[in-house]
C-alpha cells in the first residue's frame, strides 16, 4: 500500500465526500493546543495532492508558515487525535506514513491556497474557511447556550434553597417552632412564660448563660429543662441563691457554674454562644407582671456579650 492510499483510507473522511462541501469538511477541524487545525493528511486529500507533496510545498515556503500557522504534533498528541477520531496505528511500520503529522491552522491553510497554486487549491481553500467560520460561529453559539444553562443552574440552586428555607420554615411552623423576634407577656400569663424560657432552654445543645440579678431555686426549675450534658453559667449579684440549691442541681443536672457580677442590670439569655435572648423581667418572675423577650439579632452585639461574660467568668467563677 503506498503512503497517499494508506492516508487517504487514514482521512477519518470516506471518499464519497465532496470535497468543495463546507459541512463535510467541519468533521475534519481539530482543536489541538487551543487552536482550530486540520492535519495534512486531510488537507491533501482535499486538495487532490499526495501528503508529502503537500508539506513539501509548505516546507519551500518555510518563511510564509511560521509555528502559529503549521507546527508538527507530538506523538501524544497525534495518539489522543487518533483515539478521539478512531483512526488506526495498523499501517504505520508497513508502508504506512513513518513521521509525525503536520496541523494546519486556520491562517496556514489560507497560505497553502497560495503555494499549491492549482484551481482546486483555490475553491477548495474557499470551502476550507467557510467551514472555519462555521465552526467558529457553532462555538460561540454553544458558549452562549453553556452560558445560559450556567445560568440557569445557578438561579435552579438559588430557587432550592429559597424553597428548602421556606419548607424549613413552614414544618418548623407545624412543630410549633416558629421563632418569634419578640414576645410581651401580660401580667397572669406565668404558664405561657414559663413554657416558652423552659422551650428556649432546651435548645441548647452544648452551654447555656443567663445573666439575672436575681435567681433562686425557681429560676432552677426552668434551667433543669436543659439537655443532658449542656453547660449553665449564672451571672448574678443576689444572694438567694446558696452553695447547697448549686450541689443538690449539679447532681442531677450537671453542671451549673455561679459567678457574682453587679456588672448588669438587664436580664439576658444566651445558647451555644450564638444565639442571645433580652428578657424584660427574673426567671423567676416571668408572668407575674407584663413583660417582654427580645431575640437579639444583631451578631455583633451577641459577639460582644459573650466575650463580656467570658472575662467576668475567668474573675469571678465560684
């Protein structure tokens, strides 16, 4: 078999293909390092000129096809071509082609029109860039369709988590666990305050603060309501609240920590460290007369207690 047979067979391109038809030469433009190119082989036959022939006419004109316009692949390069276009190594060794293809780019092919110099070389030139173009705008238009479904994956995550936040809200809302910025309780309501500090305090999941200046063993009950394992720090200036009410909790519900601060005189609830509680009246009073509990919602205020409350602990711990 001579080495124009074996690459006219090589062509990834039956014979029957017209070789002035732009859509049947698109097939045979690659991209190979970033750029749209065509292999010799392809272009020879095209042109109706052996291989050789073809790269010998370039390589006379070396100086009209600089690396941009023609450059030989690697032999990794023409393996990944030959597996991307299913041509076969069979004939190579046994008369097939016994050197490295050349790649045409876009440029190079318009300067072959030239050095060929034959009617074919022209029109087939012609058909040769209007298929570049073509392929150029099919590019864009898939760039510009990747674009928008880009697009549209984006605003489909955006819609799930918009919709998984209102699901979470509204089966929150069904288990009763709506959190509400604000709650007055009116004078008389102490089953409706207790049930709602008792709820608060068992979501903590690791520590719980509460800063009141006046705690005693009814403030215990709410804060008995916690989650086993959970942490409780009292910040306190009052008196009522002995050594002993502190053993006989801590052996049921471990473990509760007293510090004695006049620092404050607002109540304030605070869990896990992130999530602060402004509470109009003692644990112990709630709903005996009208009062308020604020979420506070500002993270910088909440940030700013807990290292307020960090200090005095490391002072004032009993």
């Amino acid at each position: 078999m001579s080495d124009s047979d074996a690459e006219s067979k090589t062509a990834g391109s039956s014979a029957q293909i017209a070789p002035t038809d732009a859509a049947n030469i698109e097939p045979l433009i690659h991209t190979v390092r970033g750029q749209q190119v065509m292999l010799d082989r392809d272009l020879a036959w095209l042109y109706e000129v052996e291989t050789k022939n073809l790269n010998r006419a370039a390589s006379r004109n070396a100086d009209r096809f600089p690396a941009d316009f023609r450059f030989q692949l690697t032999k990794e390069e023409d393996e990944a071509l030959r597996c991307q276009i299913g041509t076969s190594n069979a004939g190579e060794g046994r008369g097939g082609r016994r050197y490295l293809p050349y790649a045409y780019t876009e440029q190079g092919i318009a300067m072959l029109s030239g050095v060929l110099r034959s009617e074919v070389a022209v029109q087939t030139s012609i058909s040769i860039m209007r298929a570049f173009v073509a392929m150029r705008h099919l590019l864009a238009e898939n760039a510009a369709l990747l674009e928008r479904l880009h697009g549209i994956e984006a605003s489909q995550a955006a819609l799930k988590r918009s919709t998984d936040e209102r699901f979470d809200r509204v089966f929150r809302l069904l288990e009763g666990e709506v959190e509400k910025p604000q709650r007055i309780f009116f004078a008389g309501q102490m089953f409706d305050a207790f049930s709602l500090l008792a709820d608060l305090v068992g979501r903590a999941e690791r520590e719980i603060a509460l800063v009141d200046g006046y705690v005693d063993v009814r403030t215990l009950n709410i804060l008995a309501k916690k989650q086993d394992g959970v942490a409780v720090t009292v910040y306190t200036s009052g008196s009522r609240l002995t050594q002993d009410d502190v053993d006989v909790f801590n052996a049921q519900y471990p473990k509760l920590t007293v510090c004695r601060t006049g620092s404050f005189h607002d109540r304030f609830l605070i869990l896990d460290g992130v999530t602060a509680y402004h509470i109009g009246a003692s644990l112990k009073d709630a709903g005996r007369k009208c009062f308020g509990i604020d979420l506070i919602q500002d993270e910088g205020l909440t940030k700013l207690l807990v290292e307020k409350l960090e200090l005095l602990n490391e002072r004032s711990a009993v």
